[in-house]
C-alpha cells in the first residue's frame, strides 16, 4: 500500500511540476533549466550541496540581471539579485511580502508553529510586539552578568580540559556556553552542560529543532517544498520535547508565583506581558521555543565561525586582543556592557564573519498581490517583471555576500570593511535579515558572542588544527550553514 502511495506521490509531483516548468519563460524572465519533478534543486535530494550553494551558482551565472526564475521542484521561485528590490521587498513594500515562505501547522506542531519566522498576518504582528519587549537593551544590560559568569565557567572548563588536549571542535565548546545562557537567562536555572557530559538541557537541546536525521529532512521539506510539507503534515518539534517544555514552563511560573520570585530572566518578561493579553502557557512555551533557537544554535555556529576565522588570521586575532585588552584595562580591569558595545574592532569582526558565514543563508518570502517592478539601477537589465500572488521569492543573503561587486576579495576575511559601515548598502549585507522581519534576537546574540569572545581572545591564542578543512565545507543536510566535519582549532593559555 506504501508503495502505491508513493508511486501516486511520484506521478502528481510529475506531472504538476512538467505543467509549470515553463512558467518563467512566459514571464519573460530568464533562468536556468528546470527538470522535472526536482527542478533546479536536484543536489539537494543526493547531498551534494545544499540550497545556498546552488543559489549562490545561479546567482554568479547571471550577472547583470536583475532576477533569476528558478524551481523548487515543481514551484516557481523568484531569485532576487537587485538591491533596489530587496529593499522593496523586506521594507518599502513589505505589506507585499510580509509573509515567509514556509508552512507549520500549529494545529500539528503548536511550538514550533508558533515561532515568529513561521506565523503570518496579524498573529505575527501580535506576537513580534510580545517579543519586542523581552530584547531591549535594557534587559540585554540587566542580563550581562549572568552572561559573564558562564563564560568563566567556560574558561575554566577549558582549562581543564587543556590537561589532556589542545585541540578542540569549536561548535562543541560554545553549544555548552550557548546552552548554559539560554537555560540562565531565559528559564533562569543552570543548564550544567560545562559541569555534566550529557545534561538535561543537552539532552532537549539534542532532540530539539535542529537534530540531525529526520529533523534535518523535515527542513529541507518545510523550507524547500512548503506544500509537500503541508500534505505530510510534518511535525518539527517533538511531542517529547514538547511536553518536557510545557513543563518546565508551568512548573516555573508556579513556583515564582507562589513564592513571589522575580528574576528578571526572558520568562519574567513574557509572563508580565500574560497578565495583561490573553497570552496562554503554550503561548509562553512556544516563546521561550523561539529564544531557545535563536539564542542556541543560530549563536553557537556564528561563534564558532568566528573564532575560527581568527585562528586562520592570526594578525586580525592580535589586532582585536589589543583593543580588547586595551578596553579592559580602561575599564578597570573588566567587561561592561557599554565595555563591550564600544569595541569598533570586535563589532567589525563579527560582522565580517556573518558575511563571509551567514548563518541563515537564505530569505524565502511570499508576493501576496500581483506587484509590478521594473529595475532602475544601470546595473541590470531593465526586465518588467509582474509577480502573482502567491509567488515564491528567494533572497540569497550568501550569494549577494560573495559577490566581488560589493566585497572586494569576499573569500577573505576582513573586518575593515565594516569599520566604515556608512560605505556598506544595507540591502547587500543581510546576516539578520531586514525590514519588520529581521532578527528579533539580535541584541542578545550580540551581547552573548562578543562578551565570550572578548574573554577568549583575551585568555587564550587560537590556531588552526591539521584536522580542519580548508576552505570550509557546508553540511548540504542541515538547515543552517554549518561546517561539515567541524571546526577544529588548537588553543594556548596566554600569560598573563
């Protein structure tokens, strides 16, 4: 019976993508050929490269056009190419393209459907504003010293570890610190992932959205085919981590309550906001959800980009360990959060690092009205283009990242261009997104990465391990860019 179902699968999938594949092409807009049933996306389904390379190909292979008409399978998706559009697209025109194009059944998966990046219309919105309020620089300011106190546990564990090996794969130290942070500051307990192998957070963290295995395909499916994904009725976070998250959120908010316990933490902040909307437990759950994701993992593999990219660049890492040295001593020998805002270099080599590594390399976005642009910039061609309502877009933050146009050298890692950010388009760097929609966790991936990397280059030396892979290659199975193999890096205790 399977077997028929899939064959059934098979033949729709055909004949529905043989029937659009010629959909551009009345458009007038060019693009690469498609082939059914897989489209443009074909390496994706034999692990050959994930979506941001072959984007980033398509990309390169038509320059000085404004866009490109590619495939997902059988669905028609709008390459963008032109800043001017992008811009329209994320800010001037964003009640045009307020939507993402994904699609989460909260009804199937009521965590995970709940997460900003999946929501639309008016539930966005209404959900954006209840954020908001938990990442403003104030709370991010109150925060900082519990910050500061799991980076020492780091250090120390570093140091210990040091008894035995040098080497180290960076992800795996900074999933423990970014863990440790979230479980601090969002639920306000101790996460121990530097203190026990296998925690409970760990344990959730490792069942959570971002797994490997099934989970993995379930993104690649959600984001590459949103309605296979809504036939298959596909659940991303599971029922197990689901419940241990409702419990923990309940148990929480039962204690404070009854013991008149205030911490501060991002939990404090959204219940405050439930005493006065009608915000319900799994409404707070799915919101602690989305801080998870965007403070664990988004923040643990930019981190681990970063430090990398330092030990492949020692005369950078020196640079930056004398302004990080220099603002230490100036700040009586300690980090502050102003300390760590005011640091031109640090904040030039983070940037540069999600330029080079975006961490989400791709913007997939819905037209829902037929909209008409016609490109202005000399640049490109100018190719009127109609979009219908209901029209894929891709926005490809790696590609328009790389492009030598407005990188020079954009495979070398250079923190001065951004020491002069006024020069740089906003449209062109895209590491948190743009418009209404960009990142809701910013400030505190900001603050989370810079004050563990300002202690880091300030304790220890980091090089490159023989075991690394250079240049880096993507995992093509995962969602977020991720180095397949690892990053491994050598590192020395300075003296100080």
């Amino acid at each position: 019976m399977l077997f028929v179902v899939i064959v059934i699968l098979i033949a729709l999938l055909y004949y529905s993508s043989k029937r659009n594949l010629n959909y551009w092409e009345r458009m007038g807009i060019p693009g690469p050929k498609p082939y059914p049933i897989i489209g443009n996306m074909g390496d994706i389904f034999i692990g050959k490269r994930g979506a941001e390379e072959i984007y980033a190909d398509i990309y390169r292979k038509y320059e000085g056009y404004p866009f490109v008409g590619v495939y997902k399978a059988g669905i028609p998706v709008l390459l963008v190419r032109d800043p001017d559009l992008i811009k329209n697209i994320v800010q001037k025109d964003f009640n045009i393209f307020h939507e993402n194009d994904i699609f989460v059944d909260k009804q199937i998966d009521p965590i995970f459907g709940r997460n900003p990046f999946a929501v639309k219309g008016a539930e966005w919105k209404n959900i954006r504003s209840q954020m908001t309020s938990c990442f403003t620089s104030g709370k991010m300011k109150g925060l900082f010293p519990v910050l500061e106190k799991n980076v020492e546990r780091m250090m120390s564990y570093l140091d210990n570890q040091m008894k035995t090996s040098t080497c180290f794969e960076a992800k795996e130290i900074f999933v423990r610190l970014m863990l440790d942070n979230v479980a601090a500051c969002a639920l306000g307990i101790q996460g121990k992932c530097f203190d026990e192998p296998y925690s409970e957070v760990r344990k959730m963290a490792d069942h959570f959205f971002f797994s490997k295995g099934i989970t993995s395909l379930k993104f690649i499916i959600i984001f590459n085919l949103p309605p296979l994904s809504k036939f298959l009725r596909l659940k991303v976070v599971s029922r197990d981590v689901e419940d241990k998250l409702l419990d923990i959120v309940k148990t929480t908010l039962q204690y404070r309550k009854e013991n008149n316990i205030v911490i501060n933490d991002i939990l404090d902040s959204i219940a405050q906001i439930s005493a006065t909307q009608n915000v319900t437990e799994l409404d707070i759950t799915s919101h602690i959800a989305t801080f998870f994701t965007n403070a664990f993992e988004t923040s643990s593999l930019t981190m681990s980009f970063l430090i990398y990219e330092l030990a492949q660049n020692p005369k950078i890492q020196e640079k930056l360990r004398q302004e990080i040295n220099e603002s230490y001593e100036k700040n009586n020998k300690s980090f502050s959060y102003e300390s760590i805002q005011d640091m031109e270099y640090l904040d030039a080599c983070f940037r540069e690092n999600l330029r080079k590594h975006a961490t989400v390399p791709l913007m997939p976005k819905i037209c829902t009205e037929t909209y008409k642009y016609v490109p202005t910039n000399p640049d490109f061609k100018p190719i009127e283009l109609t979009l219908e309502p209901g029209t894929s877009i891709i926005i490809p933050s790696t590609a328009i990242h790389h492009d030598p146009k407005y990188y020079e050298n954009p495979d070398d890692f250079v923190p001065e261009r951004f020491l002069g950010k006024e020069n740089i388009n906003k449209f062109t760097y895209l590491a948190f997104g743009g418009g209404p929609r960009m990142c809701i966790g910013t400030r505190f991936a900001l603050s989370q990465i810079k004050i563990g990397v300002a202690h880091l280059i300030k304790n220890y030396e980091f090089t490159v391990n023989p075991k690394a892979k250079i240049p880096v290659k993507y995992d093509p199975f995962y969602f977020l860019l991720t180095a397949s193999g690892g990053l491994w890096v050598d590192v020395r205790k300075i003296n100080q």
